[in-house]
C-alpha cells in the first residue's frame, strides 16, 4: 500500500455521517401511502425526511418537512391524505457511503437539497442531512489544520516528509529513524495530509500482515 492510498481512508465518508442502521418503520415509507403518514414519521423522530422505496427496497423519491408543508400552502390541508407520490420529490440524487463528505456536501449544494439517501449495492443504508454532512467536513478540516500547524516546525527543521507514492513501510522506517510518529505528505509545495505509525499499523493490521498482539 502507497501513502496516497493511506491518506484517502482517512478521508470521512457518508458512513461516517450514517446515525446508525436502518430503522425502516421509521426511514422508508411506500408511494401509495398517504402524505400525513409521512408526516407523523417525520414528527415523532428526529429526522426531516423520509426516503420513498417501492415493493423491491429501491429508492424511487423522498418526501421532506418542506415539501409537506409546501403543498398543504398550495393546495390546502385536505392534500395531507393524497398519496405520498403526487408529493415527493422523484429519483432523488443518491450517496454511497464511501462517498467523501466533501463531494457529498458539493452535490448537495449544487442540487440545493437538504437530504440525500445512502444506497449501497441497490440497499438503502440511511438518509443524511446536509448540517451532518457540513458538520463532519468542518470537524474533519479543523483535525487537519492543526495536525498540519503541529509539524510546520519539525517539517522547517527537516525531521523527514513522505510522497503519496511512497510504500508505508518507507514511511514508517523514517519515521523510526527520525523517532517522530507522524510524517507530512507532501510533493513540491503542496502538502496533502499527515500520515502516522498508527493509520500505518492499523492498514497492516485490516491486510493480516500484522496480528493484534504483536508490537
């Protein structure tokens, strides 16, 4: 394994954002059902939506608090027991959970949606709202920033960098040599992130090449 490689598991993915498994009575709700059904979901839990999946568990749309209340503004509160398909909204845009948060966070912005389901494989892992996603992004960059703020002077005073191209196992023997436990990728100017003895031993460990008990 390249450092380059290292560095994208370190990246937070939409399974990092995911709440928790998928509670489907809560989640999920079929087109022919009525808009109030999802609304009273939508009340009784802490989420803003409800992904609409049809008999097979696919994901064909998703109804939000917004659109619900959009539509009893249009069309009055009779419309509460039309069915959720003449309200949500159709094929909405879909994550994996292996999506970045921040390629996560741009289609959101870009698609101004608040909510996107997680599908994996045609299974619906869950839905994510974009302040979780921002959130996780933030918390993710602010970790980063001060990581890299930390080595500025051992990187100045030449204590050892690393290339994304680079094997871990050479990373992990300058390491050893310069006695620090974290290195900075960089290349020319740019530094990309910072690799540790720790994300090292633990890639090692998910190969089998290293067992939990050895040191």
């Amino acid at each position: 394994m390249k450092v380059g490689e290292l560095l994208k598991t370190k990246t937070t993915t939409l399974r990092d954002v995911l709440p928790g498994p998928l509670d489907a009575n809560i989640m999920t709700i079929a087109p022919d059902a009525e808009v109030i059904e999802a609304a009273r979901r939508i009340t009784a839990n802490p989420i803003g939506s409800v992904a609409v999946v049809d008999e097979a568990g696919a994901v064909i749309g998703i109804i939000t608090e917004k659109d619900i209340v959009r539509v009893i503004s249009e069309h009055g509160a009779d419309v509460v027991h039309h069915s959720v398909a003449t309200v949500m909204t159709p094929n909405p845009t879909c994550g994996s959970p292996d999506m970045t948060t921040r390629d996560a966070l741009l289609s959101m912005v870009r698609g101004r949606h608040r909510h996107m389901p997680v599908v994996e494989d045609g299974v619906l892992l869950g839905v994510v709202m974009s302040l979780d996603v921002a959130n996780a992004r933030l918390s993710e960059t602010t970790t980063q920033s001060a990581a890299m703020n930390k080595l500025v002077a051992d990187l100045m005073a030449g204590r050892g960098e690393c290339t994304r191209d680079e094997e871990i196992e050479v990373a992990l023997e300058r390491m050893n040599a310069q006695d620090v436990r974290c290195l900075p990728v960089r290349e020319d100017e740019t530094v990309f992130g910072v690799v540790t003895s720790c994300d090292i031993f633990k890639a090692k460990l998910g190969e089998g090449v290293v067992k939990p008990s050895d040191k």
